[in-house]
C-alpha cells in the first residue's frame, strides 16, 4: 500500500482554490498518465495568476488576476466534494504463531501506542474521545499468541472506530469551512460588484443631478429561495451550499443588471440634457461674445471719435454731437432648442455683426472728417501762433533785454578802481633819482606797492610792499553807487638785492604810517641782502563816498610812506573808484498777426440693439433602482463525533516445567478473559480453552513451587 494525492481545483469566489486529499491506494501502472499535484489546465492557468507559488502538503492558492471582472453572465459554483472514508487502520490483528509473552507484550503495547496516538489525533481534530477501563489480561506460553490475537484484534477495530470518527470529523469541518468559505467569497464578491454597480449608479445620479436633472431613487429588495441548512454536514452541506450560492450569484447578476441598466438610461438621458444645455450654453456664448465684441467695436470707434471731438473742441472748432439707433429684424427665439436655436441664433448675429460694421463704419468716417478739418484748422492756428510766438518773442525779449538792463543799470555795482603811489623826492632827476608806483587787483583789493633803491651808481635793489585795500560798494536803486573804503591790510615787505651797495652812507630804513601818522611798519637795513618780513597789520580808514552813473571819485589816501636813506622819498598811496552803470535805451515793438476763425462740425454716435438670449431647455425628471439582495443563509458548525477507547495491562506468567498429566488438562473448564469485542469470536473457542488450560497449569505450578520454597 501507499499513499498519494489528488488536487481538485474549484473556484471560491473570486479565488482558485487547489486542495490535497489523501488516498489510499494501489500504484498505477506504467501507461498511467502522472499528473503533478500542483498541475492545472491551460485554461485554468490563463484565467488566474500565482500570487504564492509555496506548496505544501495541504494546499496551494491561486489569486484571480485583475482581469477578472463581473459580468451578466453568471459562472455557476462548482460543487465541491468532501470524503469521509477513512484510511485502513495500521494495528495489526495477529501477532504470528508461537511469539513469546515478550513479543506478546510488545505486540499488543505497540498496537495501543497506535491506538493512543491516533486517539489524541482525533481529540486534536475535534473528535470526543472517551477512554474507558482497563482490562487486565494474563498470558502465559501456551496462550499468548491467542490472547494476543484476541486483543490486538480489538484494538485494531477500536483504531478503526477512532479513525472512522476523525475521518467523519475532518470531512464535516472540512466541509463546513469550505462551504463558509464559499459563502463568504461568495457574499464578498457579490456585494463587492453589487456595490460597484451601485456606486456607479449613485455616481451617474450625482452627476444627472449636478447637471440638474431630478432622479428619484428607489430601492428593491431581492430575497432568493435558499435552500435551508440547519443540521446539514458533509456532502450534503457542500451541495445545498453551492445551490445557495448560485441562487446569490444570479440575484447578484440580476440586480447589477438592472443598475447598470439604469445607470446606462440615466446616463443618455443626462448627455441629451447636457447637450441641450451645451447648444443653449453655446447660443448665448456665441450672442455674448458677438455682443462683447460688437459693443467693443462700437466702443472703440465711439471712443476714437470722442477723443477727436475732445481734441478738436481743445483746438477751438465748435462739434456737436447726434446719436444713431439701429435696429436689425431678428428672429424670435422662444421655445427654440438644440440645433434650430443654435441656427436662428447664427442668423441674428449676422444681421447684428453687420449693423455693428456699418456703424463703426460711420463713426470712423465722422472720425477721420473732424480729423482733417481740425488738422487744417490746427495748421491756421500753428501759423499764426507761430508768427504771434516769433513776435511775442521778440517783443519779450526786447522788454526782458531792457528790463534787465535797467535792472542792472539801477541796482548796478559796476566800478573800476585805481591805486596810485605818489613821490616827493629830494632826488627826483639826477645821480641818485628813485621812483614808486602802485597796483590794485579790481576784484578783490590786494596790492602791490614796488621802490627802488639807488647808491649813486646803480639801482642796488627792489622793494615790495604788499597788502590789501576794504572796501564796500552798495547800489542806491537809481544808478548811484555808495563806496565805503573800510580799512587798509599790509601783508609783508620783500626787499630783493641786486648789486653791492657803495655808497659811504648805508643806513637805509622803510617806513609805513597810517593817515593820522601812526606807524604800521618799519625796517632798517644797508642794501646788501635779500630779506623779506611778515607784517599782518591792519588800518582803519572808514571814508563813504556817493557817485554817480560815469562819475569817479576823487584820489583818497590810504597810506604814507618813507624811504630814507642819502636822498629821502616820501610818497603818499591813494585810490580812486569810478561808477560804470550806464542807463539802457526803450525798446521799438512789432506788431501781433491776426486769429484765424474756428470752423463748425456735427458727428453721430450709433448704438445697435443686442439681439435677445435663447431659453433655457426644460429639465427633465428620471427614476432609478437599487437592489439589495438577501443573504445566504449561515452552515451550522459540525457537531463532534464520539468514539470511546479502552486499553490492556498485559500481565505475563512465568514458565514452569510440565508436570500434569493429560487428564488434567481436560478437567480445567474453558473459560475466556478477554472482553467481549462484537467480533466473531466463535473460531477461536478451542484455542481460548487451551490458553485457559496452559494458564491453570502455570498457576498450579506456580503455587506448587511456592510451597516448596517454604518448606
């Protein structure tokens, strides 16, 4: 004997489902055709992708791939099969002949480790075990193969028994799980398309609604006749489950049927309105954007033409402005859908787009008219402005040229100003002759004062006084000037050598005073050398003198000075200013040209009357169905088998010599100490009444030796 696996493939669900079932059996013959445990059909393979490619030895799953869709068409379950028969139990019902009591022993102790081990398998499935009392046998060497027959032909029905029960067990549990399962994958799978279905449905009804359509829903319960389950197990659950199962799936079919069929309905309906609404949308669309337009255009040239008349009325013409209404024959929209409002709509525009044409045509005409004659006007206007402008310009630059002379001429601070070095010298001609002069800086004052020292023979050297004459010139406003000579700064003196002095006398010296005597600087020096000295002092003088246009001030002294030595030189320093204003001419001016007159015009404004907005389409009402289907109804869970056990305390005998005569042996009774099994036990009543004799002669002897081991 061996054991193999056959695979059943079958759908759960939406998942192919391959489960191992256990076989007893005989090996095939070799034109037998293998088939592996995990092999399915081609077509099968291409209905389903592997998600765990894992065996083992219970079962492999296979996941339906997305393809996998629900459709009208309804795939009925397969009916799933469930096997009770239970594999032919290993306990041995012979021990052979002649064994032992130790092979006896172990014979029957091996067979109850079987019958244990496969009892707590069956508790372990779920099967009620009950274990009941055990027996005590006793054997000796003549019985021990008949008692070992008798027990471990119990024990091999009592292993049948248990696996018989955790067969039945296994099948029940395995069928209620396959048929909850079904049912489960079958229910998932329904309310998965039925709410597919359903969504689709509510999302077509949100969007029929959105889009304004009113939808009444309705909801329609379906209730299949399923067949009832209570108490059924095994087979017969597998097969009323499966029905209950196709009875749902076509109530599943059925009703996602009649959604999709609504949804489908609702949905033409909802596009026939959409479009209604999309050819109503797009009439007045296009009216608007011809109307945006056309007003834009009229606008426009609108626009163009009040600037014109703006700019003309600033350019000095008199417009005035009239205002055109016109009024195309359109044709009247009501009750008009889809294309015929779409058509008549076209038509209206046109004869509006038309009208608009013309009447920016008109307007820009109007436009470009007023344009020109204010160009021309404009032009008059630019010549004789410009002929006014050259004489305005002129005029005014001949009052502003006399205006700013008169200006400058009264509040004029023009001068000129002169220094002058005066000498009264002993020795003005002859030997030993000198001389002094003066310069003034007319900006700013500074002067430069220069002698010469003569020995006789030579001028022997120069000297430099430097300093700087204050003064103030403030005009009167009539051409007059009022001069105020403040004070008087010296600077330094430089003395410049230029030839050895021979002269007996050598004692030159350099005075400065001020007009009332004071000295301001003095130095003593013989000629010879180069030097120079810081003075930085500083006379009042405070003289105010008034003069008038072209008139000079008389010389003003500002300093005296000495030079002594053989022959002395006296000199007195003075200053003049002189008054520069001279009093401008009026000016001669030209004559203004003549205005040129500003012309009339009249424009016109012209206003188109929009054509009138298409009605909108009427909304229609629908109605829809939701369908529920009832659930299947539950499997109960399998109740427990129940199987009871007992067990053997095999006890052996020890061996004694034979000592008995023949008729003994037929004197000792038959009597069995085996339980009863309900086997047929009638066969083995002659070999019981021996093992029954050899068993009094083991006890006599065994009682005999006892005696005589205490005497």
């Amino acid at each position: 004997m061996q054991n193999s696996k056959t695979y059943k493939l079958y759908k759960s669900g939406k998942l192919w489902v391959v489960g191992a079932v256990a076989v007893a059996g005989v090996a095939v013959s070799a034109n037998t055709t293998q088939v592996s445990a995990d092999t399915v059909s081609n077509a099968d393979a291409q209905a389903v992708k592997t998600t765990d490619a894992t065996q083992n030895d219970k079962q492999v799953q296979l996941t339906a791939s997305s393809n996998d869709t629900t459709t009208d068409k309804v795939t009925a379950t397969k009916y799933a099969t469930v096997s009770s028969t239970a594999e032919k139990s290993t306990v041995p019902t012979t021990a052979g002949s002649s064994v032992s009591q130790d092979q006896a022993k172990d014979a029957v102790d091996k067979a109850q480790d079987t019958v244990k081990s496969d009892a707590d398998t069956a508790s372990k499935v779920g099967v009620d075990v009950t274990t009941g009392k055990t027996t005590d046998v006793t054997i000796n060497d003549d019985n021990a193969s008949s008692k070992t027959d008798e027990v471990l032909s119990d024990l091999n029905k009592q292993d049948q028994a248990v696996k018989d029960a955790t067969a039945k067990q296994q099948a029940n549990d395995q069928a209620y799980q396959t048929a909850t399962t079904e049912q489960t994958d079958a229910s998932k799978q329904g309310q998965a398309d039925l709410d597919n279905a359903t969504s689709d449905l509510d999302k077509q009804v949100d969007t029929s609604e959105k889009a304004g359509i009113t939808v009444n829903v309705e909801v329609a319960q379906s209730s299949p006749e399923y067949k009832d389950l209570s108490g059924l197990e095994g087979q017969d659950l597998l097969d009323a489950m499966a029905y209950n199962i196709n009875l749902y799936k076509q109530a599943i079919a059925d009703g996602v049927a009649s959604e999709k069929a609504d949804t489908e309905t609702l949905a033409k309906l909802t596009a026939e309105y959409q479009q209604k609404q999309s050819d109503y949308a797009k009439a007045n669309s296009d009216r608007d954007e011809a109307v945006e337009k056309g007003q834009s255009d009229l606008n426009n040239a609108t626009s163009d033409l009040d600037k014109q008349v703006e700019a003309s009325k600033n350019a000095g013409l008199e417009v005035s402005v009239e205002v055109s209404k016109v009024s195309p024959k359109y044709k009247d929209l009501t009750g008009l859908e889809g294309q015929d409002l779409l058509d008549a709509m076209a038509y209206n525009l046109d004869l509006y787009n038309k009208a608009v044409v013309s009447g920016v045509s008109t307007e820009k005409a109007d436009t470009e008219t007023l344009a020109k004659l204010t160009a021309e006007y404009q032009r008059q206007v630019a010549d004789y402005e410009a002929q006014k402008a050259a004489v305005d310009k002129a005029n005014a630059d001949k009052k502003a040229a006399y205006e700013k002379a008169l200006e400058d001429y009264m509040n004029g601070t023009n001068h000129t100003t002169s220094m002058t070095a005066q000498t009264q010298t002993d020795a003005s001609s002859g030997q030993y002759q000198t001389f002094m002069n003066a310069t003034v800086d007319q900006n700013i004052g500074e002067f430069t004062l220069e002698h010469d020292m003569n020995d006789g023979v030579h001028i022997i050297g120069h000297g430099v006084l430097k300093g700087k004459i204050n003064w103030k010139i403030v005009s009167n406003g009539d051409g007059t000037e009022t001069v105020t000579i403040s004070s008087i700064e010296l600077y330094s003196y430089t003395y410049t050598n230029a030839y050895q002095n021979q002269a007996v006398n050598q004692n030159i010296n350099f005075h400065v005073y001020d007009n009332d005597g004071n000295e301001l600087f003095s130095v003593y020096h013989d000629g010879n050398t180069t030097f120079s000295k810081t003075i930085n002092k500083t006379a009042q003088i405070n003289k105010t003198l008034k003069i008038s246009p072209n008139e000079t001030s008389p010389l003003t002294q500002v300093l005296v000075v000495d030079d002594n030595w053989i022959w002395n030189t006296h000199g007195q320093v003075s200053t003049q200013i002189k008054n520069t204003n001279v009093a401008p001419k009026a000016p001669t001016y030209e004559q203004e040209p003549v205005k040129p007159t500003a012309p009339k015009a009249t424009v016109h404004h012209v206003q188109v009357v929009a054509p009138a907005k298409g009605q909108a389409p009427a909304v229609p009402v629908a109605s829809v169905k939701k369908v529920t289907v009832a659930d299947m109804p539950n499997a109960d869970k399998p109740q427990p088998q129940k199987v009871e056990v007992h067990y053997y305390n095999i006890k052996k005998t020890p061996k004694v010599e034979k000592t008995a005569t023949p008729e003994t042996l037929k004197a000792v009774e038959t009597a069995s100490i085996l339980p009863h099994t309900n086997a047929n036990e009638s066969h083995g009543g002659v070999l019981l009444s021996a093992m029954a004799g050899l068993a009094s002669l083991g006890l006599a002897f065994g009682i005999s030796k006892k005696g005589k081991n205490q005497n």
